[in-house]
C-alpha cells in the first residue's frame, strides 16, 4: 500500500510542477506576444515616418538648389538618392554628405524613460557622411551599428502608440530629447539635422589625441 501512496504523491507533484511550468509559460508567450505587437506597430509607424521623410527631402533639396541657383552658386552637387530599399536616403548638399536611414529596427528596442515605461519604438538614424560608404565593408550587424553610433547627428525615435508623440535626440547636445507629433516629425527631424549640418562649419584638423565633433554649432 506504501508504494501506492508514493505513486499518488508522485503524480501529484509531477501534475503540480506541470502546472507550474505551463502558467510560467503562458506567462512568457503573453509577454512575448505583447513586445511583438508593439514591434509590428513601431515598424509600420517608423516606416511611415521614413516615407515622409523622404517626400519632405525631396522639396527640401529642391528649394535649396533654387535658392543657391538664383545665388549662381552651382547645384550640380545638391542631390538626393534613395536606395532601391527605401530604408536609406544619402543627401548631397555642395561638400555636405548626409544619410538617412530606417533599416536596423530588426528587433524590439524600447527608449529608457525617467517619468514611466520604457518605449517600445522604432529608430531614424540622421548620420554624418555616406553611409553606403562607411560600412562597405562591414556586414556584421554590431560592427555597423557602431559605425552609425560614431557618426551620428541626431536620432528619431517612433512609438509604437499612434496617440504618443516621437523623440528625437541631439548628439552635440548630449542626447536632449525633444518630443514632436508624429505628424510634424517627418518635417521637423529632418530640417532639423540640415539645419545643424549646413548651418555649422568644420575645424582644421589638428595633431591632438582628443577626439571632438568636427562640426562648429
């Protein structure tokens, strides 16, 4: 009868930790599911922010060409191409390179935040040069996002919330954030990183071992 009981007990217990592993479960597959949601929505939403983007660079570029053009400046340099992708824009503007890109929201990221929940969103990258060029010979995700990091000049980030305004964040002004409607985001990130680029100038390089932002603001 002993050996019965102990049977008894075993089962129970073999039930009981079978519980607990499938709640524990279901837990995670809940989470999990959640962060996939959010993921969905952040890239539709920042995919739809880059689209914008790229309607709104095409009127920025052209009003900068007119305006030099009636200045006789040459315009032959003022162009913008966009990838067959469409995750990545590279401006020319005179001895101004400029890049644009949407193409690394590969997974959920969320933005800390000091005030609540961190937000799940997706990123625009502004950066300093031609991407194209920087990482032609990196194809390693870590390796590339490192190159971005380097020559970033500001950042957008695109909530997953279509109620919820975006953030956009100023390298030379250590990372501020700035909240924009995702209306106004498209136009505002992107006049925003020109103005920064075209307004400011760049230092003569000096022989020194510390290493600044090249650009004057």
């Amino acid at each position: 009868m002993q050996n019965n009981f102990d049977s008894i007990d075993n089962f129970e217990l073999n039930v009981q930790k079978s519980s607990v592993v499938q709640q524990r479960a279901g837990l995670i597959a809940v989470y999990m599911y959640k962060q996939f949601i959010d993921f969905h929505q952040a890239t539709l939403n920042t995919n739809d922010t880059f689209s914008k983007i790229l309607e709104n660079l095409a009127t920025v570029v052209e009003y900068i060409k007119q305006s030099l053009n009636v200045r006789n400046i040459p315009v032959q340099n003022i162009s913008c191409v966009v990838d067959s992708s469409k995750t990545l824009a590279i401006v020319n503007i005179l001895w101004h390179k400029i890049s644009f890109t949407s193409r690394y929201n590969i997974s959920p990221k969320a933005l800390p935040s000091k005030t609540g929940n961190p937000m799940f969103c997706g990123r625009i990258f502004a950066i300093n040069g031609d991407l194209s060029q920087l990482i032609k010979e990196d194809d390693d995700y870590e390796k590339q996002m490192n190159i971005l990091l380097e020559n970033e000049i500001a950042s957008l980030y695109v909530p997953a919330e279509n109620n919820q305004g975006c953030i956009m964040t100023l390298r030379h002004k250590d990372d501020q954030e700035t909240y924009i409607t995702q209306t106004d985001a498209p136009r505002d990130f992107l006049l925003k990183v020109v103005e920064i680029v075209c307004a400011g100038g760049e230092f003569h390089k000096q022989n020194k071992n510390t290493k600044k932002s090249g650009f004057i603001f």
